[in-house]
C-alpha cells in the first residue's frame, strides 16, 4: 500500500526574504493578471517557475529559464536544503459555504509513485494531454517537484491525526503565509520518531488524488523514462496528505462556460430539458437579478441538488430541478454506474451537453472555461464570448470516494478542493 518517505525540503530563507512575497497558487488556477502580479511581487516569487516565461521568442526555452533560476537562487542563498529529513505540517485555515471557520490539516512527505493498476493511488477525475505535456517539460528541466499532489486517506480513528498531534513542538516556529482569498497557510518541519510512526500507519492505506491528477500522471512518466535511462532517482513525487474524515475538509463547486460552441434559444434548451427537470425559477436581467439564485443552487444537495443555466445573449437564467428518477433510470440503462449517474457533472454533460445541446461530452477540450465561484463566473461573463454558463452544487466527498472506489473517472473539474495548497513553502529535489 502507501509508501512515504520523509525529505530534505526545498524551502525558502526567510532570513532573506518574506514568505508572504514568495508563494503563489498551483500553475492551473493562476490567470495571467495574477501571474503578473505575482512576478512584480518578487523576484524570487515560485511563479517564476512554476509558470515559467521564456526570455526569447522560443516558448520552449521557459522550462531551462525555470531550472537556471532554481539553480541561481540556491547559489544566491535564498532557497536553503534543510539539514535532515522531515516530515511538513501543514494547516489552512478558511471560511468554509457556511461562513464558520474551518481548519484542514495535512502534511507533506514523498511517496512512491504506484500505476493505477496497482490500486495504491485512486484517481477519480480525467486528465487532458497538453497540461501533461507542460509540466513533463518543466520536470525534465528541473528535476523537481515545485508544488505538491494533494492526496487524501482513510483514518476513521484518527490514528494519523493522533500521532501527528502528539508530537514534540519542534524547536523552529511555523511559518505562515496567506493565499489570495487571504487564508492563512503555515508550515512546521517535523523529524525524529514521530515520522517512522507516521510512515508505519500510512503504510497500510490506499490515497486517493484530491488534486493534481495531471501532475501525477506526468510523475508517472518521467519515472519511466526515468527507469528507462536506468535512473530510479524518480521513483517518488512531493505529495501533501490529508485525511478525508478531517472535518476541515471542504469540496466546493466548480462552474462550466462553454465558448466557441452553437448553443440553441433557451427557450428550445429548456424544453428538451423538461423530461428530466423541472423549472424551479427564472431570472433576466444583470447578474445582481440572477447570482443569488446561483448561489443557492452552488448550496444544493442530496435529492433536492440543483442546475443553474445562463443564456448571456438573452440575458436569461433558469434554475432547474430534478423532475424524478427516470432520468437516472435511464443514465444507468445508457452503461453509467448509479454512482456516476446521480453526479451533478453527469447530469450537466449528459443530459444538458449531449442530449439538449447535440455536444459530445469528451470532446470538449478548449470550449470550456472553469469557475471556482458564481462571482468569478459573472467576472468571466462579463468579458467572454460565452454561450452558456453553467452553475453546479459540489460533488460530495462520498461520491468522489465511491468513484474512485470503482475506477471510474469524473470529467475534469468536477471537484474543487478548498482552499488550494500553495506553491512555495517547500521544493522537492531529484
């Protein structure tokens, strides 16, 4: 099963500089703006490789910038490698749907990199090629983990959470950052007998990719070229595990705006849609008549869970409801598992995408655009060329445990896993 290790991190010296100034979200949910911003922020800010920009006209060359500015802030001293290995507490704090503060704690470590076949590490989402093939460009280059895969595991007892709490305080205090949504992050180093009681209770358990499906994938390929070239100095990735009964963990919804895609009136939409919903509201107008209607369906769950649609060029939204089972009746008749027939994302590509708009689900790369908000969606509404906006409630952890449990992959994006580990707190060499 699960095989961790404790490492020599990476980290920042923050004799040198601040860690506020340095780190920065996961490369797949920073847009360009930000990015920028984060660039002028410092010169040593992680965006500069995690998002690397190449100095000439050949995009190519990002990758070897990405890896010269790793070496050169190792030689400057502001990127130190810690003197033993460790385990690395780390704990967000942030507002969870309901407005009360939560707290997710998880800690980094190395793991073995396991073929899906072995079920050891479960995906549960699909993956995209050219995500893949840009960050196996930047691992060739960099022959490191810049950020971590976020895993989740099974400790109904608490047996993990328990050993990790128990630890002696280590001697050097945490250190803490805050994300862009302003949720504080810190990080504590973590070594001696506690890691060899950790890495014994881990031992037994299958993980479960939270986030990084890409990323995980393309650790799996470079390991074999890796093994090809007759290296094993890729065997593990930089993964932050957390346990799926932490109640600090939160799953938000991710929205869908579909572009450059024919999409009919809504009055037609909507009646091929009536067999399977029913019309619970309906709003025109700006967004300030039709975003709390959103909202709440972003809120919705179990039987009563909701779809949100938007039509931007008439200015129309319309909140619908499940009008029965027969819909899932006949998803499952189709060769969908009950499991994956019941997801909102299901119901969005299947009966919306494919049956009501004539869209082919798997064929969709590049038409659609994600939002971790509906004040990010009416954002991007407001300067796109969208066809449709889409508003989902989120998919509950059980259900994605489930799928994953059969195999079975949901469509990219169907999770959001809140808040996002941030880039930056410590680095993994290879």
């Amino acid at each position: 099963m699960a095989d961790i290790r404790p490492f020599r991190g990476l980290r920042y010296d923050t004799a040198r500089v601040a860690l506020p100034d340095v780190v920065c979200p996961p490369y797949d949910v920073i847009a360009p703006a930000a990015a920028d911003a984060l660039r002028r922020r410092s010169p040593y800010n992680a965006v500069h490789v995690e998002l690397p920009v190449s100095p000439t006209a050949d995009p190519g060359e990002r990758y070897t910038a990405a890896a010269g500015l790793l070496d050169a802030w190792r030689a400057a001293g502001v990127l130190r490698l810690d003197d033993e290995p460790s385990l690395y507490l780390v704990s967000q704090r942030f507002a969870g749907a309901d407005g009360r503060e939560l707290t997710r704690r998880g800690f980094v470590c190395r793991l073995r990199l396991e073929d899906f076949s072995s079920r050891v590490v479960l995906p549960h989402e699909k993956t995209h090629a050219a995500p893949k093939r840009d960050r196996l460009e930047l691992l060739r280059a960099t022959h490191a983990n810049l950020s971590q895969i976020f895993l989740l595991y099974a400790d109904p007892a608490n047996e993990v959470g328990r050993a990790l709490a128990a630890a002696a305080p280590p001697p050097q205090p945490a250190l803490e950052a805050s994300d862009g949504d302003g949720n504080p992050c810190s990080l504590q180093p973590l070594s001696g007998p506690i890691v060899e009681q950790v890495v014994a209770l881990m031992s037994g358990k299958q993980v479960l990719i939270a986030d990084g499906h890409h990323r995980y994938e393309t650790a799996l390929a470079y390991r074999d070229e890796r093994r090809a070239a007759g290296e094993t100095d890729a065997d593990w990735v930089m993964v932050c595990l957390a346990s799926m009964d932490d109640p600090g963990l939160a799953v938000f919804p991710t929205h869908r705006l579909l572009k450059g895609v024919a999409v009919p009136p809504a009055d037609e939409v909507i009646g091929r849609l009536r067999a399977a919903f029913t019309v619970v509201s309906e709003q025109s107008g700006s967004p300030r008549d039709w975003a709390p209607s959103m909202e709440l369906v972003s809120r919705s769950s179990g039987p009563n869970k909701l779809l949100g649609l938007y039509f931007p060029a008439e200015r129309r939204c319309v909140t619908l409801g499940p009008r029965d089972t027969a819909a899932l009746d006949d998803l499952v008749r189709r060769g969908l598992s009950p499991v994956r027939a019941r997801l909102s994302v299901t119901l969005l590509a299947e009966l919306v995408f494919r049956d009501a708009l004539g869209l082919d689900p798997e064929h969709l790369e590049g038409h659609v655009d994600f939002a971790k908000s509906v004040d990010d969606a009416v954002a991007d509404l407001d300067g796109g060329d969208y066809g449709l906006a889409a508003f989902l409630p989120a998919t509950p952890m059980a259900d994605v445990q489930a799928m994953a449990e059969l195999g079975e992959a949901m469509p990219q994006k169907s999770t959001y896993f809140y808040p996002k580990l941030l880039t930056g707190l410590v680095f993994d060499l290879h």
